[in-house]
C-alpha cells in the first residue's frame, strides 16, 4: 500500500515476526529502514510479499522516487542481488497515515521520557545517604539545633557548642583573604595549614591579639589558614566544623591558639577555611628538635633581643635564635598546663595533647593547638578503620586506646607525655617499639616511660601521677599548674 505526493512515497507495514528476510532493504537507491514488517509468502508467486494493513504498531519507509509510480508492483533490491516482488494489497488514505506517524512519534517521546524519569528516580535513591545529610549538616551548622546531650561533661559541652547557630560575626570574605597553597605550614592525616595574608583587621580579633602580625604592605596581616584536604570525604569537613564550633564558644586565652575568624561561603562546595593567629616559630616539637644540640641545662633566663626578627622554620631557614634553656622547658610546661586547664574549665577535651600540636608565637609563648578535630575523627571509628590512618597511641591513654572514650583525664595522660617530649628535647616516646594489642595491657601493668634526661626527680613524678590507671587518681590541671610553677621557682 502506498501514497504519494510531492515525489515522496510512503510504505507503512505491521510490526510481526520476521520470517528470514534480509533486514536492510535498498528501494530505487536509497532507504531508511525504521522497523520491522509483518510477511508472508504469496499463494500466487513464490518471492512475493504481502503487505497485510495498518495498524497502531506501524513502522515506515520513506524514500524518494522522481517517477510517478501507478502500478502496484515495486521492485525491491536485497543484498544479496536477489529480486522481490511488493504486491500492494490496500491503498490507504492520508488521513489514515498521518494519525499513524503522529502516533509512532508520541510514543517514542513518551517513552523517552519514561527512561529519563526512570534514571532521575534511580539518581535520587542513591543520592541521600551521602548529599542530604551533608545538606542537613549545613543547615544544622549555620542555624543550630537542638541539642539533647544528658550529663555535666565535656561530650555535653561540646554538643552544646556545636548546637549554637554560626556567629557570623567571625566570617571573612575570601576576597579579602590570600592563601598561599605553595607555601603549607604543615599537613595531618585529616586537614592542612597554609600561610596567608588578611587584608584588614575584622573586629572580633582586635582586642588582645597581639599575635596578627602586620605585613610590610600597610593593612595586611600574616595569618595561617586552617581547611581539609579537597580528596577527603565529608567526615574530616564535619570536624572541622565542630572545631570552628568549639573555638567560638571557647573564646580567647593567652596560651591557646587564637581564632580570627572562618570563610563558609563556599561551604556547599565542601571548602571551609578556619583563620587562625600565625605563629612564626612553628611546633614546640620541632623547635626542640632543632635546638637540640644548642640546649643550655641551667636556669639562667636569657636576655632577649627582638623576638620579631626571628625567621620562621616554616620558611625552612632561620635567622638567628635563642639557646633554649631548663628554665624554658618548665615555662612551657606551664603555658601548656594553663592552656589546658583554661579547657578543663570550660568542658572542653582536647584529644590529641602532644608537643607537635603547641604552637610557639613570635615570643615563643607556647599555645595549644588542634583541639577538636581528631577527638571528633576518634569518634567515627569506621572511619578510622577505613581511612587507615594511625591513631597517635603513643599518646593516648589505656582507656582511649581501648574504648576510643576521652576525657579531660585522658588529657592528663596524654599532658605526662608531652611533659616528656619536652624534657626529652623533642624525642620520640616509646622510641623503637611497634603498637599491638599488647601495649595496652603492658600500660594497665604500669608499664611506663622512663626518665628523660633533663627532667628532675619532682618532675618525673609528676609525669608518673598523670599516667595513674586510675582515672579519678590522675591531677587536675589547675594543680599542675601550682605544681610545675613551684618547681619552676625552686631553679631560679
């Protein structure tokens, strides 16, 4: 069946079974096979094919022919050189073909667009478990949320913190910030430190932060810039976010590192920068580390010449520097005693305590660093175990290691250890043995570091009283403030 005008012919046949007929067909030339055709052998010639009507499964041919055709016989040339009669059995009408073409395309773009609703559907059922919550997590970050925690210690503190809507009182403009990604201060496991460059003072750090060193161009400040590594997944993000949380409810104190502020407009594309008061000499371990060998063991207090004319170490060179001296380690001691204590008071825990994470500013005035970030990694221990990043253990107390729990007591354990970093001049404790299972059944047995070389007996048995099983047995950090000035005092 056939009709034609304007020099184009239509076939239209049934879609069926097919019947081993070759599948591309060549008509006068050219041909646009589109679908698939009902056959059958004719009782009156072998070779001939019947076309038997239309129906809604309609499929056609379109081919052009300058020749006006009248017969009902067109020849057809398969590929394989054979030749076949059409016998035109019906002629339809246009208005019986149109409807049909209009339907075949209907149907085809209906059922595109069952497909592309089918692959959205499958989109979103994958998309929760990871984007809404993330979603809900920025939401809960600037708007707050209702906290639930029971109990008076520092878990409640902290969850109260992290409930409180952002105070946008500590953002700063990214334009108004240049972080220089060339030139890191340092890298963990979870997040990274760059150095940079604030262009103006925002209020919140005006008062009291002598530390926000002004640059040689009028108006820019150094600072060091505080964000997650780009390839991780939104855990390391989470914490970060508690631990700007954290530093807001905390405030300010001379022996903690001083937060000037945070950049969340792009916090939707998981970027967060904590800015924080830049420190030029770096980590009070490698700073005892690299005056090791200039170490003076006596109390003499030094006379100072400008400290601002030190170089920082995160420049990798050095202008000149002080000779540390025995009066230096217990001064330290003491920052970082206070530094925590100021903590305890206000329910906080910090952690991960350790000499690489005190920072020493311009006058060397140690202050406490990364409080937050790895108690909250601890927590998901999954995560941990996926990331398969090693846990500090060296540091940690018998019943961080064992449970993951920490407490402003597991910091005490872990401030005897940096107490031995200090006067050990920067060295590694538990130099040389490998962590198993067994490690912490040797601490439960009072297995213990012994002496370091510098510290005195007074000393030591202090680091002793703050690694008690006993929890309730270990220091308060407010004695151990009172303690290690004594001794201080008794050298001088």
């Amino acid at each position: 069946m056939y009709f034609y005008g304007s020099g184009i012919w239509v076939l239209i046949w049934n879609n069926g079974s097919q019947s081993g007929v070759p599948k591309s067909w060549i008509v006068s030339g050219s041909v646009e096979r589109v679908g698939s055709f009902l056959e059958r052998q004719s009782e009156i010639k072998m070779n001939t094919l019947d076309i038997i009507g239309i129906t809604c499964g309609g499929v056609s041919i379109i081919y052009s022919d300058k020749e006006r055709r009248s017969d009902n016989n067109v020849r057809l040339v398969f590929p394989e050189k054979e030749y076949l009669n059409l016998r035109i059995i019906e002629k339809p009408s246009t208005s019986t073909v149109v409807p049909m073409v209009i339907v075949v395309t209907v149907s085809s773009v209906g059922l595109l667009f069952i497909v592309i609703l089918f692959g959205f559907g499958i989109w979103l059922w994958r998309r929760p478990p990871v984007d809404i919550v993330f979603d809900k997590l920025i939401k809960d970050f600037f708007n707050g949320y209702e906290c639930h925690a029971e109990g008076d210690d520092g878990t409640q503190l902290c969850q109260n913190a992290e409930s409180k809507p952002y105070d946008k009182s500590y953002e700063i403009s990214l334009d108004n910030i240049a972080i220089h990604w060339d030139s890191p201060l340092g890298s963990g496991a979870y997040g990274m430190v760059l150095n940079g460059t604030l262009r103006g003072k925002p209020d919140n750090t005006a008062k009291n932060n002598k530390n926000i060193k002004k640059s040689n161009t009028a108006n820019l400040f150094k600072i060091a810039v505080k964000t997650v590594k780009p390839s991780l997944d939104s855990t390391s993000l989470t914490a970060l976010l508690s631990e700007l949380k954290v530093m807001i409810y905390i405030g300010r104190h001379e022996n903690i590192i001083g937060l000037i502020g945070a950049c969340t407009e792009k916090l939707w594309n998981r970027e967060l920068y904590l800015i924080l008061e830049y420190c030029q000499h770096g980590s009070l371990q490698k700073y005892l580390q690299d005056n090791r060998s200039d170490f003076k063991n006596s109390s003499t207090k030094r006379v100072t010449k400008d400290p601002t004319q030190l170089i920082s170490e995160y420049q990798n060179h050095w202008g000149d520097t002080f000779k540390i001296n025995l009066h230096d380690l217990f001064r330290w001691s003491v920052e970082i005693a206070a530094g925590m204590n100021y903590l305890a008071e206000r329910k906080v825990f910090h952690g991960d305590l350790a000499a690489r994470n005190v920072l020493l500013d311009s006058s060397l005035t140690a202050k406490v660093s990364d409080f937050g970030l790895s108690r909250r990694l601890y927590e998901r221990y999954e995560y941990v175990k996926q990331s398969k990043e090693p846990l500090p253990w060296r540091w940690m107390a018998p019943e961080s290691l064992r449970d993951l729990t920490f407490s402003t007591e597991s910091d005490v354990w872990s401030f005897g250890i940096t107490l031995w970093e200090i006067f050990s001049l920067g060295h590694v404790p538990y130099s040389g043995i490998q962590y198993t299972s067994g490690f912490i059944e040797s601490l439960e047995t009072n297995y213990r570091l012994s002496k370091p070389q510098y510290a005195s007996v007074k000393m030591y048995d202090l680091m002793l009283a703050c690694w008690d099983n006993d929890v309730i047995e270990r220091p308060a950090f407010f004695d151990i403030v009172d303690g290690v000035i004594n001794m201080l005092n008794e050298i001088e």
